[in-house]
C-alpha cells in the first residue's frame, strides 16, 4: 500500500524541485528534439493505492491483486506489458469504493519546462484517465481524457492529434467512471524542452 496526503504531497514536490534548483541538478538545455519527455522522470502516487474493497474483512490478497505494487517509476520507464494484460498485476492499481482512494492522483514532475504534443497511456481498458498539466498560473488544466476501449486488461490509447500542444512542468493523471477499479502501468509524452535558446 502506498500513501501520501495531498498536503505532505505538495509539501515534498515543492522540497524536490527545491532542492534540484538549488544544487544545480536541473537537466541541462540540449536540443535533442522530440523525445518522451516523461521517461524516467520521478512519480508521485497521492493517496491510497493497491487496496481493494472486494474482500471479506480479514481477507488476505489472492494472486488476482499484485500486492506490495511495483515502484511508481514503473510508469515512466517507457516499458509496455502486452495488451489485455490483467489490470492489476504489477501495475499501479487502486479501487476508488476505498474511501481513501477515492481521490486517488498521479503526479510527474518534469525535470525543466516542456513542449508536449502527444500523450499516451497504458491503463486498465473500461475507465476514463484524464491527463492534466500545470500551467504557467500553478493552475491545473486539462490536456487529454482518455477513454474506455472495447478490449479487456489494460490497453493503450493514444492521443495522436486531438492534443494541442501545451507547455509544463508537471503532469497529473487522475481516473473516473467504469467500474472504480483502476490502473495504470505506463505513460509517455512526446514533446520538445520549451525554454531552450
């Protein structure tokens, strides 16, 4: 189970980027292109993962729930399972009829500002995942909602050109909708460093 409030959440990204700044471990300005600028970079799971509701009280896990959940960078590492892979086996999975997973977010932070005009996602198939930014007034936008996909397992959807292009530093995933048990095993964004000279 992995858990962080929102506040201790906000608290620790803030010393994060903090500290990167201060000690000059910023990424420094390349003109590399367009890359997937999420690749490894660090993830935040705010809120309660990897619990579900549908087991008797003092139940233990079975093999159909992936417990303890693999590492949050899991979602970053630009590694797919095959498609209809089962939505909770080594993914970062939660059940939102948890009343303290109701709320459940994913957030990236990006090593600099970046140019983003595609989005991916590889999550269980019968929700809705909607991907956030974090705009240049601290304010969250929408970028791109994902939705249900007539497969099984966790399935990839792809943004292609319904994304217009957006500037950030910080990426937020949040699901919705189907059957409140979600997850998500990768995500990718391709984009381009937006400050670079």
């Amino acid at each position: 189970m992995t858990k962080l409030s929102k506040p201790n959440c906000h608290l620790a990204l803030a010393t994060a980027l903090a500290f990167c700044s201060s000690t000059g471990m910023a990424a420094e300005c390349t003109n590399e292109g367009y890359k997937n600028v999420l690749y490894e970079q660090p993830v935040w799971l705010v809120g309660t993962f990897g619990v579900t509701s549908t087991l008797p009280p003092g139940g233990s896990y079975t093999s159909s729930f992936s417990t303890p959940l693999p590492a949050a960078s899991t979602l970053t590492d630009d590694a797919y399972f095959s498609e209809k892979h089962p939505w909770s086996q080594d993914t970062i999975w939660w059940d939102a009829r948890v009343a303290e997973s109701s709320n459940n977010e994913i957030i990236i932070t990006l090593d600099r500002t970046y140019l983003i005009i595609q989005l991916k996602i590889q999550a269980d198939n019968n929700d809705i995942y909607t991907v956030y930014y974090l705009d240049e007034n601290d304010t969250w936008q929408s970028a791109w909602e994902a939705g249900p996909t007539n497969q099984w397992g966790v399935t990839k959807r792809n943004s292609i050109d319904s994304v217009p292009p957006f500037a950030t530093g910080r990426i937020k995933i949040v699901a919705s909708e189907g059957d409140y048990q979600y997850s998500v095993s990768e995500i990718y964004g391709r984009g381009i460093a937006y400050d670079c000279e």
